[in-house]
C-alpha cells in the first residue's frame, strides 16, 4: 500500500509534495496521479487504497469536486480521508469542500520549507504508517 495519494494536474505541484513526504522520518512515499478521472481508474484497479488522498481542486476533466462527490459515493471510500490542497484560499471554496466531505482542506504553500512543515503536520494529524 502506498500511505498517501496526490491528485494534482500540476507536475511541479507533484514533485514538490512527493518530495516533501519523502523528506520526513521515516520518509512517506506518494503516489501521484494527474486528475480525478485516473483517480477513480486507479482506485478500479488497486488491490488496497492509501492511507488518505490530497486532492486539489483546479484541474481539467473532473475537478476536485466532481471527485470529492463520487469519491464519497463509493462505499470503499466513503470514509477514506481526502484532504482538499489547493491554490485557492477562499473560505466559499473550503465550506463547499468541507460539506462535500473532505476531511480538511488546506492552501497550497508557497515555499519548499513550508511544503516540508504541511507534510509533516499531515503525517502527524492523519498517522500515516510507514510505506512497506
């Protein structure tokens, strides 16, 4: 099982994050995944789901949303935590998100350093385990 999923149709986006959890102690492994449509590909085909999913909200196809809502209908995932990390900061955007189910929702850092400390909060609040 791989603890922690991003779904973000930014690369830099995703790079940063993944690099980030791989900087903690012990490090947390990421898999990343470009937009909602190939999260709900994967979760199809996966034999076990992660610990808990970052979602952003801006991205073509299916945006966070659109995926939060059929996420939450799909009864492997209706308790699934689905934290909302995105460039948006306005307050309309995290009461839709937190109403939809989304377990927390947090603006995107603007530095690496902050990235880190995100990262790590996340691991700490949700206890992600290891990657094995």
């Amino acid at each position: 099982m791989t603890p922690v999923w991003v779904v973000d149709d930014d690369q830099d986006d995703q790079l940063f994050i993944r690099s980030a959890f791989s900087q903690l102690r012990p490090p947390i492994h990421v898999t990343t995944l470009d937009d909602g449509e190939e999260l709900l590909l994967h979760i199809e085909k996966t034999p076990s789901l992660p610990h808990l999913i970052l979602l952003d909200l801006n991205m073509p196809r299916l945006n966070g949303f659109e995926t939060l809502a059929r996420l939450r209908d799909l009864p492997t995932c209706s308790q699934l935590p689905v934290i909302v990390l995105t460039t948006s900061s306005t307050q309309e955007e995290r009461e839709k998100a937190l109403a939809a189910g989304a377990s927390a929702f947090f603006t995107k850092p603007t530095t690496y350093a902050d990235i880190i400390k995100l990262a790590g909060e996340i691991a700490r609040r949700w206890e992600i385990p290891m990657a094995s």
